[in-house]
C-alpha cells in the first residue's frame, strides 16, 4: 500500500472512530491472555497482524512512535497516551477482523525466567533473534520499513537467557501503596515497562519498538494493570505533570491525538470498545490473580503466602491486607494451611533488573527518580526473604 492510500485508510479510521465515539460502543471485544488463545485462534491473529505488516501499518505506527516519544515517556502522559495508541491500533486490525483485538502478555507470570516465556516459542511470536534477526515465530524473516530497512531484532540482555523481571508481588504493592497518577505510573514505568524492554532488546529497546509485535502485548498487560488499579477507586484519578511541566488533567489534550484525556479513562464506554478477560468479576484488593493470571494454584499460594507476612510488613508493603483476618493463621486456598504455603512452596525473590543508563538518557528519566524507585525495589525483595516469603512464581 502506498503512502497516498495508508493516508486515506487513516481518514477513513478517524471518521469511524468519531462517529463510535459519538454513539458509543456498538461491539465490544474482549483483550485475552495471548497464552489461553486456541491454535485457530491464534491463526486468525496471525493472519491479520501479517496483513497489516504487509499494508504498511507497522511501519506507521512505528514512527508515529519515534515522533511522539519524549511527549509521552516519562511524564504523566503515559498511560493515557498507550491506552489510545493501543486502541488506535485494533482498530485497525478490526478493518480486517471484525472481532480482532490485541492480547495481553501475561509478564509476570514469566517474571521470575522471561526467557522461558510460552510466549517467546514458536507457536507464539518467537525468541531470541539468531544474529539478531527474528527467525522463528511470528514476525519470523520479518523486514521492517522504519526507520530504515532492516530485520526484526530481538536481542536478549542476558545472551540467551533474560534477567529477571519485577515480580507479581511487587506490582501487587505498588497497586496497594499509590494512589494517585503520578506515583502510581513512575513506579510501573520504571520498574516492569522498563525491564520488559531492555530484557527483550533489539528494536523493543528502540523509539521504534512498536515495530515488534511484543510491543503491543507488553503495553496491553501495562494497560490491563491500570484498569485494574482504576477498578479500585481510581477510575478519575489523573495528575502529575506533561512532558512540558504543564499540569495533566481529564481535560488535557493527548499528544498527536489532540483528544482529552478523558476519552481514554473508561472501557466500554466511548471509543474505549474492549474489555480485559477476567477484569470486571475481579474487584477484591486482596487477591494475586488480579495482577496476574494463575498458574495451576500459584495465585491462591501467594494469597496466602502474604496474609501470613508479619503484620507490620503488611502495612508497610501491602497495606490493604493489614489487619486481615486471614493472618491468625485460618486455612487458605481449600486444605493447605499459611504455613505450609508460605514456609513449604515457592522460591526466594529474585532481585529485578535494572534500567541501564542509556534507557535513562533516551527517555529523559529523571534519574533520582529511578534510583529511588529501583533502590525501593531491592528493598521489597530484602525484606520479603527476610521474612522466609517463599513465591510460587
């Protein structure tokens, strides 16, 4: 597809998604756990995302990406922006597919061993490139058109292998300690965005990384964390400052969009038509499968693992499970008691890795900021292991 004609299909969405967002949602798509996807359906996924390679769609949205980068990385912009890029993005797809919508990577599930990802085989979107370039999977023998001619890269930031990523409990405490926008997005955007980026490498570690379709199941699971972190009373909390020091409100236009803010902050609702599979019947604040999606029981063992922390780990780490009954040491889970769950099972915490110096200066971070959020980091894993937490992750 040319340029003249990509430029025609995107009036062509503009006006659609205008008109959706005038009337309201009229089909509703449901964003799933890439991993519970059947082969068929994985198939017909494929099918779409190919054609949208081939009509030139990766490589728009690519720049659009590398243009607007320093606007909404690293301010408050941040979840707001992705949110609507993401959308933008299935609907294209739905131009092809009706019922297409983007899943989610389930990362934390994987946090502990990234590089042994059902995810990254194959089946799925692939590994490791092989001198670099995407050979298996996916986007496998991909070449990509921005910013310039070149193979998909993935390039692992431990060889073969990934280091760790921030793990579901730790996510799980950043949802419970912040409560308004500004703290809430440095932590995510500094600790399990950053890390997913740098440990995959290649053109994810890029202003291009919307070139790997990676990208998007990354920023689906970031967005799925939001709406549920919204869930809990947060649905209109936005603050914080832009990429300019101006103040971000509902009311604040989204760079390249020019849209408010408000548009973004509702699914279901506006030009907001998905959903996330096993967000809206989920609401408890004291339950891991909100964070993450069970492995075998490893959602409840965690449940239970962190009920039977010290009281006053509990208000310092998880401070909506303070004073909860569950902490005299009642059954959890069906049969297994808190202290064999929490003494019995799992493995100590890894410690996360951490942003580089370079992804630091490419996003303009600022970097008391990030030490301070990294440094908070390490302590959680401290503390936590001190306490013989076992995780079952």
């Amino acid at each position: 597809m040319n340029l003249i004609s990509l430029l025609g299909c995107v009036s062509v969405c503009l006006l659609v998604g205008q008109t959706e967002a005038q009337g309201g949602c009229s089909h509703t798509v449901v964003r799933r756990d890439i991993t519970s996807l059947s082969a068929q359906e994985w198939s017909r996924m494929a099918s779409v995302i190919q054609r949208m390679k081939n009509d030139g769609w990766f490589e728009y949205y690519a720049n659009i990406h590398n243009r607007e980068f320093g606007n909404i990385h690293g301010n408050d912009n941040f979840f707001p922006w992705h949110r609507r890029f993401l959308r933008d993005f299935e609907e294209v797809g739905q131009r092809y597919d009706s019922n297409f919508a983007v899943p989610f990577w389930d990362e934390l599930r994987d946090s502990r061993n990234p590089a042994g990802s059902a995810v990254l085989t194959p089946r799925l979107i692939g590994g490791n490139g092989f001198g670099s370039c995407v050979r298996d999977g996916l986007q496998s023998g991909w070449s990509m058109g921005f910013p310039s001619r070149h193979c998909l890269v993935r390039s692992f930031d431990s060889g073969n292998q990934m280091q760790s990523w921030y793990s579901p409990e730790y996510i799980f405490s950043i949802m419970q300690r912040y409560n308004d926008m500004h703290q809430f997005r440095e932590h995510i955007e500094y600790s399990l965005h950053g890390s997913v980026h740098l440990g995959m490498g290649g053109d994810m570690s890029t202003y291009w990384s919307a070139n790997d379709f990676a990208f998007w199941l990354h920023h689906a699971n970031l967005d799925r964390l939001w709406d549920q972190w919204q869930s809990w009373g947060h649905g209109s909390t936005m603050d914080g400052r832009n990429q300019n020091g101006n103040a971000v409100t509902l009311g604040s236009s989204m760079p390249h969009y020019g849209e408010p803010v408000s548009s973004t902050m509702r699914l279901g609702s506006g030009r907001m038509c998905f959903q996330y599979a096993g967000g809206s019947g989920r609401r408890s604040k004291q339950a891991m499968s909100l964070v993450t999606q069970p492995l075998r029981d490893a959602a409840g063992e965690a449940d239970a693992g962190l009920h039977a922390l010290p009281e006053r780990m509990r208000k310092k780490w998880f401070p909506l499970l303070a004073g909860n009954a569950h902490a005299t040491g009642a059954p959890m889970n069906g049969t297994r008691s808190i202290q064999s769950v929490s003494r019995a099972s799992g493995k100590p915490l890894p410690y996360p890795g951490s942003l580089t110096d370079m992804w630091v200066t490419m996003h303009g971070f600022d970097r008391k900021a990030v030490e301070r959020v990294m440094a908070e980091a390490r302590q959680f894993v401290d503390e936590m292991n001190g306490a013989k937490y076992l995780s079952p992750y």
